[in-house]
C-alpha cells in the first residue's frame, strides 16, 4: 500500500509539472480520443495517445512518456517505501541509529525517489512547460533545454535510466545491510559493526569517489544518446561510432560497475592474465588516453576528440590545430563537464589500464579494509559478540572475543 500511496503522488505531481495533465473548470462532459499521429509525422514516439476532455480538466498520455513515467512512478514508490522502513528501524533500535551501516541503507534507500525528485515532471514534458529538471538533464548530457523539448524520448530513457541505476544501488546496499536491518533471521542487537581498517577520512573518500563515479558515468553514457538528436545514427560515419562506442560507453561503464560492484571489478582488473583481460585492458587505455588527450586534426573532424580538442576550441584556436567548439560557453556546466566525464572517467581509465592497484586503492577504502586484503568478502567484517558461557569461542573463559563473520543475504555464513 505505501509504494502505491507514493507511485500515484509521484505520477500525479509529475503529469502535472510535466504538462500531462491541466486542471481547469470546462465546458461540456466527458470526451476521449485515440491520437495516432500528427500532420507533420514528427515525434512518432508519442503516438498512438489518449487524450481525455473532462469537465475538471483536460488528461494527456503521450505513449513513451506514459510507460516511463509509470515505470519511474513505480521506482519512486519502492524507494522511499524501503527508505521509511529502514528509517522506522533504525528509530525503534535507538542503539544502532547512529551507526555507519544504517545510515548508508537509510540513504541509499532514499536515493531513487531523490534522483526522480530532481528531474520530477522531466519524463512527461510534451510542451515547453517543463521543470528546471530538464536543464540539469540537458547539461548533463552536453544538450540543450530546447533541442531536448523537440526530442523528449531522451528526458523518458535519462530519468528511467537513472531511477533503475538507483535501485540497483539500493538493492546492492540491502543485500549488504539486510543482516542488520532484520533480514535472513538475523537480529539487530546480534550484531555490530567492527570498526573500518582503514582511517574514517580514507573511507569517506572511497565512497566519494564511488558516488562519482557511478553519477560521471551514467551520465557520460547517456549523453551519447543525447547526440544521437541531432545526429542520425543510421547514417553516422565510423568516426562518430568510435567515440560512442570507445570514448563513450567503454569508460562510462568501467566506471559504472566500478561503482557498483568494486571488489568484483577490482580484482578481474588487477589479475591480467588471460588474454581477454589483457584486450580489455588495452581497449580501457585507448578509451582513456584519447578522452583525456588531444586527437589529431583528422580524427577531430570525424567526431573523435578528447579533452585537449575541446581545450584548444574554448580558447579560440583554429580548427587545423584539431580544436572543437565545446558543448557549452567557459562556465560551470563546461567545467563540471570536463572535470567529470573528461578527466575524472578518462583519468581513472588510464590509471585502470597502466596501475590497476593504485588505480583501485581509493576504492578499496571504501570497502572498510586495506586494499592489501583482498583475500575477504567485499560485505565487511562484522564482529560478533558471543555468549560467556560458549565453550565453541577462544577466549571464553575471559572476556567475550569478537569473531569477524563474513554476512550474506541469506545470514551467517556459516564457514
């Protein structure tokens, strides 16, 4: 009931920022008709649509925009519902309320329905009354608000994209946490977390830089998409596939799944020794090197160019030096731009490639351990507190030990 509760609040304040649906005092009764299409054959995407005439208002469901929006509805329900629960939890067991664990499931929880807050009615705009959400779509994606307003299938695949990134994320952080929530039988006060082996501002860092990570390369990724309205993708010369392809879609998901799934990445990545992880590798330092670097005036021309191009075309110099104009003026948003899909994704590719131990340090500190101890599980210890009178615990004719378990989803390993 508390998912649907919140899908519908979502689903009604988003058709109505998003111009789906307009509450006005009409004359006459109820009227509805099928659109299958304009005069002009433009935006088949929203076709066929329901238009519905009332005498509260006037109901509008453009086909994709519809599906997305239930879709991301849907997304927003579960998010906050499992971000209540898990926040009602915590309330009850006031001793772990302030522990690390429970505050990063209470957030996580939460981190769907805050990204689809963010670009709330994005997903319904079918006229220019759209929200602010669909500049920070459109400056994330090195687009523009109107080029966006004309081809608003990319603003349904962005935020439906994001919203499933998220709860992936969230599903990622339950599974972790789900010992200490009441999950798999476990109880709360069986368990405690044991202190970080690495120093708090290390673990803070690491996961700073996951969350980075994670934001630069789905959106970086997207963005490829965004070109693809105002460039046909069917009739793209090979240059401009390379960039998506290569430039594109092979760092923003190196750094997607380092995000997601670090320990996993990290070690498939360190290891090198088939000769698929040696090519993977290689395609990784091709991808990075060219986003960071400059490309030569030829490979500019035909769509492929890095950081260095975009460099040389803000500071006005002429095309035969390799310079592209920017997506954006000198400013924040081109700034922002450069520093995270350019340097940060491309400048982690590298590092990947050529040092993937130091390259993957700083991830592993958010893992709560030294990155030299890559022999335990990535969940984290989590020591627990046996009973005086066990004879099965070293120690147990002293004070209690702690015994480090490794948790899974389904409880205690018992190993």
């Amino acid at each position: 009931m508390m998912v649907v509760f919140f899908a519908l609040l979502y689903a009604l304040g988003s058709m109505a920022l998003g111009g789906m649906l307009i509450l006005a005092r009409l004359s006459g009764g109820y009227s509805v008709f099928v659109l299958w299409g304009n005069a002009l054959g433009q935006q088949p995407w929203n076709y066929p649509g329901l238009l519905i005439e009332a005498p509260w208002g006037i109901v509008e469901l453009p086909f994709l925009a519809t599906w997305s929006m239930l879709l991301v509805s849907v997304g927003v329900g579960i998010g906050i519902s499992v971000g209540l629960l898990i926040a009602v939890r915590l309330i009850r067991e006031r001793r772990r309320a302030a522990s690390t664990p429970g505050t990063v499931a209470s957030i996580a929880g939460l981190t769907p329905a805050m990204i689809a807050l963010v670009t709330l009615g994005a997903c319904c705009s079918t006229t220019a009354a759209a929200t602010a959400g669909v500049g920070l779509v459109a400056q994330a994606s090195g687009s523009s608000v109107n080029n966006l307003l004309v081809n608003n299938w990319y603003l349904d695949v962005f935020q439906v994209t994001v919203v499933l990134v998220a709860l992936l994320a969230q599903e990622l952080v339950l599974e972790v946490y789900g010992g200490l929530l009441g999950l798999g039988g476990i109880s709360i006060g069986e368990l405690a977390p044991a202190p970080p082996r690495v120093g708090r501002g290390r673990y803070l860092a690491g996961g700073a830089l996951r969350a980075a990570l994670l934001i630069a390369g789905v959106t970086w990724s997207l963005s490829m998409m965004a070109e693809w309205t105002t460039v046909n993708p069917a009739s793209a010369g090979v240059g401009l596939w390379f960039q998506w392809i290569v430039l594109h879609q092979v760092v923003a998901f190196l750094a997607i799944l380092t995000a997601l799934f670090p320990r996993a990445v990290a070690d498939w990545m360190t290891a090198g020794r088939s000769v698929a992880q040696r090519a993977v590798r290689g395609l990784v330092l091709l991808a990075g090197a060219a986003l960071v670097g400059w490309l030569p005036p030829v490979a500019a021309g035909a769509g492929v160019a890095g950081f260095g191009n975009e460099l040389l075309g803000a500071l006005g110099l002429p095309a035969s030096w390799g310079a592209v104009p920017p997506a954006y003026a000198p400013g924040l948003a081109l700034f922002l731009r450069w520093g995270f899909q350019y340097l940060l994704l491309g400048g982690f590719a590298v590092a990947a490639a050529l040092t993937p131990d130091r390259a993957f340090r700083p991830v592993r500190w958010s893992l709560g351990r030294a990155e030299s101890d890559s022999t335990r599980d990535s969940v984290g210890p989590l020591a627990v507190a046996p009973p005086s009178s066990s004879r099965h615990f070293p120690g147990a004719d002293g004070p209690p030990a702690r015994v480090d378990v490794p948790v899974r989803s389904g409880g205690i390993d018992p190993r």
